[in-house]
C-alpha cells in the first residue's frame, strides 16, 4: 500500500494555481491554508497516523525536495499516511533540513502518530512561501514551503481516492 501510494506522491506533475484543470471545489481543497488534518475531521469521526519511516536521511534521498531547501549535510524525512476512520485519506511527506530542528523546532523529530498540523497550525510563528497544487493520473496533490520562526520544510500530500476531496461537487 504505502509503497505504491508514496511511488504516486513522487510522481505528482505541478501545475500553476491558475491552471484550468483545476475545478473550484478541488482549488479550494488544494489551496486550504489551515489544518487538512482539522478539514479532514469534518468528515469523519477520528483522524488518524500511521507512520511509515521517520529517521535522517542524505540529500540524495530527497533531492526533489532538497532542491527547494537550503543546503544541508542531512534532512530529517517523515512519511506518514493520514486517515479518516482508519482508512487512508492522505500519503504526507515532510522533509526538513536539519537547520530548521534548533529551538522548539528540534521536536519535529518526536511527532510519532501525533499529526504535522497539529504542531504547526499551534505555532504563532508558522508561514507559508508557496502551495503547489500537483497532479497523477486522476489523483491530486500538493506541495507547501513553510516556515516556523523563519526557518523552511517542505510538506507534499497525494489526497488518495477515499480522501473527501474526491466527493460530491468536487
Ligand atoms: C503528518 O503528520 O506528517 C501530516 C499530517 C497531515 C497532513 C500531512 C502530514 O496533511
């Protein structure tokens, strides 16, 4: 499961936010600037991680990602799937060099099943450089720059077919 869905999240095609291929209510999933986490708990009861690795690994690992980074000898990588009632909504995959874990930040390190949004939508110094809406076959995706207290990571997520995105309207 999770090999297949992270081989499609590596192969989303990005598009500009103008693109027509994007339909309002799939622009406005995409474009959400809050917690998906906290969207996705709309429409289920409980919201769930299942990790599939957390550890450091080296810029080649993430080189699609490295390349919207700074520099860095080593990158903390988290793959996690995010589900709805126990069933996978989301493939996330955050990459963060290890620049951006001094300071509070260094607790990116121990989330565990504890979800991303939760953590950053807390944090009073949260920004956002750019989302990207992203697309394979007929699933879509995106990628987001943020920063907390200044400092980058870069966050991608394939919304997979049971995910809400995909409902009606959509
Ligand atoms: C995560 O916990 O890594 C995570 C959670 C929600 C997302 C993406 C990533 O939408």
């Amino acid at each position: 499961m999770s090999d297949k869905v992270l081989a499609q999240l590596y192969a989303l095609e990005w598009l500009p936010v103008s693109s027509p291929l994007l339909s309002p209510p799939i622009s406005d999933w995409l474009m959400e600037e809050d917690s998906m986490t906290k969207r996705f708990e709309r429409h289920c009861g409980e919201v769930t991680v299942t990790l599939i690795r957390e550890g450091f690994v080296t810029a080649e690992t993430v080189a699609t990602e490295a390349a919207l980074l700074p520099e860095s000898p080593r990158y903390w990588l988290r793959e996690i799937l995010l589900c709805g009632d126990g069933v996978p909504w989301l493939v996330g995959r955050t990459v963060v060099p290890e620049s951006t874990l001094n300071g509070p930040e260094a607790l990116l390190q121990s989330l565990g099943t504890r979800p991303l949004g939760r953590y950053l939508f807390a944090s009073s110094s949260l920004t956002r450089d750019f989302i990207e809406p992203g697309r394979i076959d007929a699933l879509w995706g995106r990628r987001s720059r943020l920063r907390l207290s200044g400092k980058p990571l870069l966050l991608t997520e394939l919304f997979l077919p049971p995910s809400p995105l995909y409902g009606k309207g959509a």
